[in-house]
C-alpha cells in the first residue's frame, strides 16, 4: 500500500507530539547565591580626643608684697633686687631704740610684781595679808608678763623679715626714709615652680581633671616646650566668656622663667572610648550614618552616629564589640542579607593593626 507523502508529515508530528508529551518534566534547579568580594576589617576601639590651645599667665608658687608691721625710720636696708634670701632673713631695719627702752621698762616691772607677789605669798599662811590682796598681786604679775610680750613684739616690728626661701625684687626704700604699713618695700617670690592660669571653655568642664598632663611653651621661639601638670580646677564659670579657669604647675628649679610671662597651653583630652573604622565604611542614608556589619558570612546593616574624624579613620558610636568585623570596600554591593567573600585568614593576622584586609579567600555562610 502506498502512502501519499502529506499523510506521512502528518504522522511524523503526531509521533513527536505523543512522544514530547510521554516525558516527564524536568525539576528546576534554583542557582547557588554568589558570595559579594569584599575588603573588610575588625573593629578597633580608641578614645575620642579632643586638642585644646590656651593662653596662660604664671605666678610664684609663694609671692608676697613685704610690707613692714610699724612705722617708723628705716636705719638699714640689707638685701640688693634679685637676691636670693631665706626664710627669717633680715630685709629691713627700723629705728628701734624706743622699743629697746620699752622692753627694758616692761622687764623691770615684771620682776617688780613678782617679788612684791612672792612677799605676799610668804605672810599670807599667817593671816598678814588679805586673800584679795594676794590675788590682786598675782594678777599684776600676770599683767606684767603680758606687758613684756608686747614690748617684744614691738621690738621684733622694727625688722622686716623674709617670710619664704624666695628672690626679692627691687625697692625704691633708702636709708632714711619714713616708712608705714601701706609702704611696699619689696616682693618676694618662690620661683622654684610656677603656676599658670588658663581659661578653658565650658563644655570641658567634666573632662578635664587635675594631675592631668599638659604641654606649654612660651612665645619665644627660642624657648622649648616644658610639661606641666593641672593642680586645681575653677569651681565656678564665667557667665561673660562661658569659660572657667585651670592652673598648672610647672617646674622651675633651673630659673629659667619668671612669673608673669605668658604660655601657650596644649592640652589633649582623652574622652570616650569608641570603635574606629576606615572612612570608607561610612556610608549616608536617608535615615543617617551606617555600616556594615558581617554576621555569619552575611552583611548587615548597623546605624551609626559619626563622634570624631582623623587621618583617615572615624570614630562611631553603635553597638560593637571586638569581634566584629566591618566592610570598607565593596560598600555599594552590600544589601542586607547578601553573602560575602574576605579573606579570613588575613583578617586575623590585621586585627591587631587594623588595615584593611582583601577579599577574595574563605566565604562565611550557614552551609560551611
């Protein structure tokens, strides 16, 4: 029997129909997430720090104006200005031949009312001598003795003492000259260390604290940089300048400075601790700043508040511990959840320095 050729197309279609539909469909597959190549690197933690400039004025430790206790003629003036003098050092002397004879007379009185008490002591068991008699010549005794003292003090008041180890100043005392309580005679300062005074503003009034180490220099370009050490802060803030004032303490024992001079003053204030990444990490969002942060293998995202920028590097406060490691670059591939690809073994081994560490080794997911 002959078959037409349409016939024979026909069948040959309706072979492949059946034989198409007789195959059971193939399951899909669906493909293997591809891991991100990134560069990351741990978090480190450092204090936030704070550079601050001054301009401070020094005093003496000790500084005294000498003035003299009494009037009266200066007879000897026995310091030169810039002389090193000692505590008790005679500086000046007043006129005090009045105060020599006042002694004297207080003495004799004094020896006066002892014997006359010492008279009445003896006949007093044998009822000669009233017991009011007795007690008014005891207290004429007493009275005496007082009168002396004065009469010493008086006499120690016609010389003008050193009252620290200090240099004098000058003077403008001669010989001569009539002198009283309100006559500056000289000053005397105990350079041996300085004290500098420095206003700081107000919004470091918690961090800065005494024993604090500090940096200053005066103006002179000549003169080198010396450490000093914050003694005393003030308790109160100026309501002109919103600025309170510090002192340091500076050492002088080589008399190099004076007081009154001026200082620059530099201070760095250690503040908080937080984490430090590359600047690259930080990225902007509508929301503010954040990071990227690998758990598991996988990115996620962490907000950040950015606390101090430097050289490089930034310093953000969230919640991070020194475990955690941080994506620098790559940053713009990331989307919450994605894999990601560094190299683990690099990472260990910059943890302790902190640089970046490449990507493309070890992946970190769940099925490894």
């Amino acid at each position: 029997m002959q078959i037409s050729l349409p016939r024979l197309v026909w069948a040959t279609a309706a072979v492949c129909v059946i034989s198409a539909c007789s195959e059971a469909p193939q399951e899909s597959r669906p493909a293997e997430p591809r891991a991100v190549p990134v560069i990351a690197e741990p978090v480190r933690f450092e204090h936030a720090g704070t550079h601050i400039e001054a301009v401070g004025t020094s005093k003496a430790m000790l500084s005294a104006e000498i003035h003299p206790a009494a009037a009266g003629e200066v007879v000897a003036v026995n310091f030169e200005p810039g002389q090193f003098v000692r505590a008790g050092d005679v500086l000046v002397e007043l006129d005090s031949r009045q105060q020599v004879l006042d002694e004297e007379l207080a003495r004799l009185h004094v020896v006066d009312a002892e014997r006359l008490y010492d008279r009445y002591a003896r006949s007093a068991d044998t009822g000669a001598v009233l017991p009011t008699t007795l007690d008014a010549a005891r207290t004429a005794v007493e009275t005496a003795r007082v009168e002396l003292e004065q009469a010493r003090i008086k006499l120690t008041d016609r010389q003008v003492r050193a009252v620290f180890d200090g240099y004098v100043g000058g003077t403008d005392v001669d010989i001569g000259d009539r002198i009283g309580p309100d006559t500056t005679i000289t000053t005397l300062d105990d350079r041996s260390s300085l004290l500098i005074s420095f206003e700081v503003p107000e919004a470091y009034i918690g961090e800065l604290k005494a024993e604090e180490k500090i940096v200053l220099q005066t103006w002179s370009a000549a003169s080198p940089e010396v450490g000093g050490e914050i003694v005393d802060i003030g308790s109160r803030i100026d309501p002109r300048n919103r600025t309170f004032v510090a002192r340091a303490r500076v050492d002088n024992s080589d008399d190099r400075l004076r007081p009154g001079m001026s200082f620059r003053v530099s201070i760095d204030v250690m503040g908080q601790q937080y984490a430090v990444v590359s600047e690259t990490a930080v990225l902007w969002g509508a929301d503010g700043a954040y990071v990227w942060r690998i758990v598991d293998g996988m990115a996620v995202r962490a907000p950040v508040t950015v606390i101090q920028r430097r050289e490089g590097r930034v310093l953000i406060d969230g919640e991070f511990s020194a475990s955690d490691v941080i994506v620098v670059e790559g940053t713009q591939r990331m989307r919450d959840g994605v894999l990601t690809d560094f190299d683990s073994a690099r990472l260990v081994d910059g943890g302790s320095t902190g640089s970046p560490i490449a990507g493309g080794g070890d992946r970190f997911s769940d099925s490894d």
